[in-house]
C-alpha cells in the first residue's frame, strides 16, 4: 500500500541535525511545513518557510512550552485514515488538515540526568509529554503516516518520496514505526529508572526495563552456524569497553573475539600499574604487572607462550612504540589488542610488521578512568540474572594470616596481585604467581585438585617460591600437599571450609604462609 503524497509535515525536534537540509528538500518537493517554538525559529532562521501550529490550532503555546502540539487539529490530521470517508469528512467538518509527516524527536532527558549538577525540577522539565505522543499516533496510523525519529532516517524519506512521487512506501513506514515506538520505549525506560533512583529503588526494582541498540550484525555467532549480532546499551559510552572501543585496523570481531576482548580488559582496568593480560578462550594464560607496558607484555607472553599463540591481549594504558616491537617477536601471533590508545609509531609498526599486520583487531578503548558499570547481566532461559558486578575492592585489613608462617614482604606483593587475577579465571580456579606473573592458572574444573594439578603443569620449573592464590576455599589439605611439593611459598584463600583446621595444620607442617580473605570470588 503506497501512502497518500505527503503534503504537509509536522516537525518538532530536540535534535536539530541535518534538519535545515532536509526541510530545505521537502519545500522542494511541494510539503508544506508546520513547526512550534524553537524548531520553528531554527527553521525561520535559516530562511526556510513554515507555518506556526499555533496560528493552525488557534491556540496558543502555554505553560512555558508544556502544551503545544496537544490538539485535536494537529492529532487529528496525523490519525485519520485516508481510506475511510467518516474520517476524512471529519476533517472537512472541523477545518483540519492531514499530516502525511511527522518529525520529532524527544527532550534530551538522559542527557540533561547525566549532569551532576541537574536538580530533580530540571530533569522533569525534560520529560517530553507531546513529543511522544505526537510520534505515537503517527507510528499507530504507519498505513498512512511516515515518521522520523532520528537523523539518519531523513535520506531514506526523501529517496523515497522522489522514487513514489511524494509518497512513501509501505515497507518504510513500517520500519520507520518500529523505530518510532523503541525510540519512545527507551525514553520512558530512562525515565522510569530514574525514578527509581528518586525513591531509592536502583538496586532491583520491581520491573526492569531495559534498551539495547544494534551496534553490528556479526559473521557468526559462538560457532559458524549461530547467527549473532552486538547490541549497545543505553549508558555505554560513560565507561570503558568493546562496545564503544574504535576499531583502528584489522578484520570484523567476531563474536569470540568481542567476549574475549571484555575479559581482557576486564582484568587489567583495576591495575595500577602497567598491566597486559593474554586471554585464550575466556580465560587468563598470561597477565603481568611491571613498571613499563613492554616488560608487563613480555611477561605476559611468556606466562604460557603456547597458548599465547592466537590469543587476544588487552592493555591498560598507550600501547607505545617499545610495547610494539615486543609484540613484533618471530613466531607470535595475536588476533586482537585492546588499549586505552596506540601510538602513532605503535600503530604504524603493528599494521606493518608483523606476518599478520593486516588481520590485528586494534581497538582503542580510551579513556580507562571512568568507572565499571556497577552490574552484571546474563541471560537464561525464560529471564535474566542480576548481580552487583564483582568489581569490589577486597579490603585487606579483614585479611588474616592464620599460619605460623607469615609471607615476606615479596611473597605479599605477588598474594596480593594473585588474589586479584583469580576473580577473572572460571571456578574452580587457581591461579600461580611470581613476581607479579601469572605462571599457570587451573580453570573450569569440577574438582579443585584437578586445577591445583593443571596450574602446576602449566608453572613447569618456574614454580618455585611461587604464590597460589584459589577463588573459594579448601575442602581437603590435598591442594595444599601437591602445592607444597611443586615447590609454592604461600597461599591465598577465602577460608570458611570445616575442614580449615586441616588444612591449616598442613601449610603449617610444610611451612607454607597462608591467608584467609573472608570473601570468595567465584565466575562460574
């Protein structure tokens, strides 16, 4: 069904881009145009002829702006169906005029909430009340009635209109009405979340609501027969990650590439130091502190260089011209980096260099001082799980050191950076340290020991006087037995199993310092 040739268009908009171009081009076609307040004098302004709604309605704006376009003149010549006499005789009888085009977009409500300086009046002001209503009765009547809610939607408006002669077709309408109503579910959605926050409710209020916008379609999903694509939230461009990250060079992620490049990142945001992880499938081979990024990168590496091959780095500060040569060595190869920025020699030797220069996800996450977001989601079947993100500072004064042994002062510079590598291995896990390195990690297993078991393989001769830090306690002194005899000076644990006393009596028999933290750090 092709819509009637749009001959009058209705526009109020917030956002104010590209529209003087697209105003000038609907003149141009034969549309005459209706506008209020601000909108109209923007389009006043750049000399584009417009009629003003309230001289249409003869009534005048009121209320500081609160009500301008809620009128039956302007409703009713967006709702009325052109194939039905009564509705438009209606129009006839009252002396209304038929909107084929509605333009609006909303009062800039998330980001005035966004400054820390708005008061609760201000937010409120910038609830929109006829903005969504106005885009509502124009998605309801889609048969009949285009709208625009975004910018982006302008180029398809027009080249429609000029291929079907000032109309559109059916097939956008509809398209542009879905966008039309997440466009006004999204608003309401922030609004309501803030709400929430008014009434000390923003930890799990009674209805979620949630807004994901397409960022990209993927090749595939987890494996080639899974479709896949990447939605962005709402709030993303406030902290740190993949989503937002600005890719610099190399192939489309993937969808393994994106979940590995948010565990590598994740790991090394905390860092104070330069920090480089090494992640291969979800989980941490290599991660290393140092005083500079190219030795935390070649300790990283060499955490468990065969897994490093084909593996996914992730950065916490400028990737420098040093830190590239590093990762230039023969026989590397990395599928993907994230940073907080590259420099230009950095970049231009990673994209030149090495044999897989052309392929290198490069993505530059910037600014890695904002904050975690404070939450973690993960969908299941029939609803989603929620929890306080595991991004918690372990406050060491509640740490205690329960053997007779107690660990050096080195011992507790690598307990420390252990303990804080383990929140980011699949549980069991347990993870092997020295100098602040991780030598091998034991993940994912259904038996502790069984982790106990693959870290030490992983450490080989290394793991002498290194440290062990396992994400929940001991249930058996049999971790701590295989630990003593591959050589490990101290442990880090949550404590809290009955069988502490135990395990407690064997570090003490093999002399090995042990410390509860009180506070596990499962990742199932």
């Amino acid at each position: 069904m092709q819509s009637p040739t749009i001959q009058r268009a209705i526009i109020s908009v917030s956002d104010k881009t590209g529209l003087d171009d697209f105003a000038r081009e609907l003149v141009s076609l034969g549309v005459a145009l209706y506008s209020t307040g601000g909108t109209r004098t923007f389009l006043e302004s750049k000399g584009i002829p417009v009629q003003d709604v309230s001289a249409y309605t003869g009534f005048p704006e009121m209320m500081d702006g609160r009500l301008k376009t809620l009128h039956p003149k302007v409703f009713g010549g967006i709702l009325c169906r052109h194939d039905r006499n009564d509705d438009m005789n209606g129009l006839k009888e009252h002396d209304i005029v038929s909107f084929e085009l509605v333009v609006v977009n909303l009062y800039p409500f998330e980001e005035t909430i966004a400054k820390p300086d708005t008061t609760a009046a201000q937010a409120v002001e910038k609830i929109d009340i006829g903005g969504p209503s106005l885009v509502r009765a124009a998605a309801k009547n889609h048969l009949f009635t285009t709208i625009a809610t975004n910018p982006t939607q302008f180029g398809e408006i027009l080249e429609s209109m000029r291929q079907n002669q000032g109309a559109t077709t059916l097939d956008l309408r509809k398209k542009l009405a879905a966008e039309a109503f997440l466009h006004t579910a999204k608003y309401d959605r922030a609004i309501a979340n803030w709400f929430a926050k008014q009434l000390g409710e923003e930890d799990f209020p009674p209805l979620m609501s949630v807004a994901f916008e397409k960022a990209a379609e993927l090749r595939y999903g987890e494996n080639p027969h899974q479709k896949a694509a990447v939605y962005r939230s709402s709030d993303a461009a406030d902290r740190p990650n993949i989503v937002t990250a600005r890719q610099l060079n190399g192939k489309e992620l993937s969808y393994n590439n994106i979940m590995d490049l948010d565990a590598a990142m994740g790991i090394v945001l905390r860092s104070k130091a330069p920090a480089v992880s090494v992640i291969k499938h979800n989980n941490p081979c290599g991660v290393a502190e140092a005083e500079s990024l190219a030795t935390a990168c070649e300790k990283a590496l060499a955490g468990d260089p065969l897994s490093a091959f084909g593996s996914i780095l992730g950065m916490n500060r400028v990737l420098d011209e040093e830190t590239a040569n590093v990762l230039c060595t023969p026989g590397l190869f990395i599928e993907a980096i994230a940073a907080e920025g590259f420099e230009p020699k950095a970049l231009e030797i990673l994209t030149s260099t090495p044999k897989w220069h052309k392929n290198v996800r490069l993505m530059e996450v910037g600014d890695l001082s904002k904050p975690q977001s404070a939450w973690a989601w993960r969908a299941i079947e029939g609803g989603l799980l929620v929890q306080n993100a595991d991004i918690f500072d372990d406050p060491e004064d509640e740490w205690q050191i329960i053997t007779e042994a107690a660990p050096t002062k080195k011992q507790m510079e690598d307990l420390r950076f252990a303990w804080a590598i383990c929140r980011f291995v699949k549980s069991n896990a347990i993870v092997l340290c020295k100098d602040r390195m991780l030598l091998g990690a034991g993940a994912g297993q259904m038996s502790r020991v069984d982790s106990v078991e693959i870290a030490i393989r992983k450490a080989g001769d290394r793991i002498k006087d290194a440290v062990l830090a396992s994400d929940a306690f001991f249930p058996f002194p049999d971790s701590i037995e295989l630990a003593h005899e591959a050589g490990i000076s101290a442990i880090i644990q949550p404590g809290g199993s009955k069988n502490d006393p135990l395990v407690i009596e064997a570090c003490n028999k093999y002399g090995v310092a042990m410390i509860f933290t009180g506070r596990r750090h499962f990742k199932h």
